[in-house]
C-alpha cells in the first residue's frame, strides 16, 4: 500500500513536471478595472456650419449662422459600469522572449449627455459685428440623449453610452517560476503595443451624422425645438449613432506586470496582471477622455 502511495505520487510530480516542460500555448477569460478612462465635466458649443436661423430672434432680424446659435452640449456625472470582459491568448516558452500575448478587453462607461437650444432668443448686442452665443438673451429648453430616454439600453448602460474594445499584444518575461520543475508561480513583466476602438462622445459631428439633411435647412427659432431637437423620435438617432461608431481606431502601447498561479497537475492557472495604458495622442478629438492610466484583470487560463 505505501509503495502504491509513493509510486501515484511519482506518477502526480512526473505529469506535472512533463506538463509545465511542454505547455506552450494558452487561452484565459479575463474581467477587467479600466481607470484609464475618465472625463470631467465639460460644456462645448454645438455648430452646425448648414444649420441658420433666418426668423423669431428678437432685436435681430438677419440670419443667423451655427457660429452664432447658442446651442450645447452638456457632458457630466462620467461612472465607470461593472462591464468590462477579455480575454488571451498566449505562447509560453518563446526563446529569448518567454512568452507572446494577445489579449482584449471590452468595456462600458456613462455620462449625462444633454443638449441644450434655445426656446427663445432675444438680440442685446450692438450691432458691431458677427453676433456670438453671448449677445443673446436666451431661454433654453434641453432633451438628453441618454439610452433610458428612449427605451434603449445595453451592457447595463442607461444614460449617454461610452465603449472601449482594446487588443493588446504583448512581449513578457518571467521574472520569477517556482518552484523550477513545476512553475506554479509565475511572476511576468513586459510590454508591447496597444489598438483600441472607442464610441465618440456626444458631439456636433455625432449629431450631424446621425441627423443628415435635417440640419441643412433654415429654420426659425421655434422650429428648433419642434422639428428638431425637441422630437424624440428623431432624437434617438443621436443615442444610436454613438455605439454605431464604435470601430474608430487609436493606437497606443502600454506596460504590463503580473502574477499567475498554476494549480498542481491540472492544465489550469488564475492570474491577476496590471496594464498601464498610453494612448498616441487624443482619444476624442471633441473632449479629453484621458486613455492614460492602470487597466486591471482578473482571469483563468487553461495551458495545452
């Protein structure tokens, strides 16, 4: 019986050493912590460049182009959503290298979105010039291009929607496997380059793509809100187009350390690795949503 005992544990340590000595490619499911996302709250002018405005101003009488209507956005409340899932790919054992990765993740953020235009609009300028938003006297009216205001809703999102899809590959070295035969403790370091897809946030050019020929005509300032911006019916346009636009492609690199614990015999690991991210240049070109910053998984991986 006791030879029995020391010849299965024999048989236990081969498979293990074998194992670890022949395991060169893996694949991992992975939820993710992306702090690398962020935006303070900000308020831009919307300008339509087709969009005037030729009657119902008052004290002003002549058209009135999209430089010179006080219309907004207001982006505010930024809330990173529980969302976030990847996943890898790896070839362990690479000469020199140690090991090659691919990996993902897909991500969900929020905002209040709102857009505000002017119900009504009187002139106090002194005729000196191009009139701006400022020589208005406005009252405004709002509608918010959120998923809940019109019966929209995904990956736990309901206000103005904000995604991120990154592809990471990545050149890893162990900096310490123990114990030596078996590998159960893996601590890596490494880094590599970084592609990353993002929904636009909410915007003039957003509202222009989603809304077309509609903005291309002269309207009066009533009309504003009761052909346009106050019809949710052509409002929702706006909420739809942000996730359409997702693929649009930023590049990036990013520098990444991590653990993994290799479970005895069986082809299994669990693994927790830190990312910080840097993104080439600015991600929105309307407003600064960093991209700079810690992205965190949590995962298992299976080893063949």
């Amino acid at each position: 019986m006791f030879k029995c005992k020391i010849l299965a544990a024999l048989i236990t340590l081969a498979s293990s050493v074998c194992f670890s000595a022949f395991a060169l490619i893996g694949f991992g499911l992975q939820y993710g912590a992306d702090f690398s996302i962020h935006m303070d709250d900000n308020s831009d002018q919307l300008v339509f460049s087709q969009l005037k405005i030729n009657s119902g101003v008052g004290g002003y009488n002549l058209p009135l182009d999209g430089s010179s209507l006080p219309i907004y956005v207001d982006r505010t409340g930024w809330e990173r959503k529980p969302f976030n899932l990847g996943a890898k790919v790896f070839i362990d054992a690479v000469p020199f290298l140690d090991c090659v990765e691919l990996s993902s993740n897909f991500g969900a953020w929020q905002y209040d979105g709102v857009i505000r235009y002017p119900r009504s609009m009187s002139y106090k300028g002194d005729n000196s010039g191009i009139p701006k938003p400022s020589d208005f006297d406005v009252v405004y009216d709002s509608i918010p291009i959120t998923l809940d205001n019109f019966d929209l809703g995904y990956l736990g999102i309901d206000k103005t929607p904000y995604m991120k899809f990154n592809f990471d590959l990545t050149v890893r070295k162990f900096l310490v496997r123990f114990p030596r035969p078996l590998k159960t403790l893996n601590i890596y370091a490494g880094g590599g380059a970084t592609l990353l897809f993002a929904t636009p946030v909410l915007s003039a050019k957003i509202v222009e793509d989603a809304l077309g020929n509609i903005l291309n005509s002269s309207k009066s300032v009533d009309a504003l809100g009761g052909d346009i911006f106050g019809k949710k019916e052509i409002m929702k346009a706006v909420a739809e187009e942000i996730g359409d636009q997702l693929m649009t492609p930023h590049w990036g690199c990013h520098i990444d350390a991590g653990v993994m614990v290799k479970l005895p015999v069986m082809p299994v690991g669990v693994y927790v690795d830190g990312k910080f991210m840097i993104p080439f240049g600015d991600i929105d070109e309307s407003a600064d949503v960093g991209g700079r910053g810690l992205l965190l998984n949590f995962g298992i991986n299976v080893l063949f």
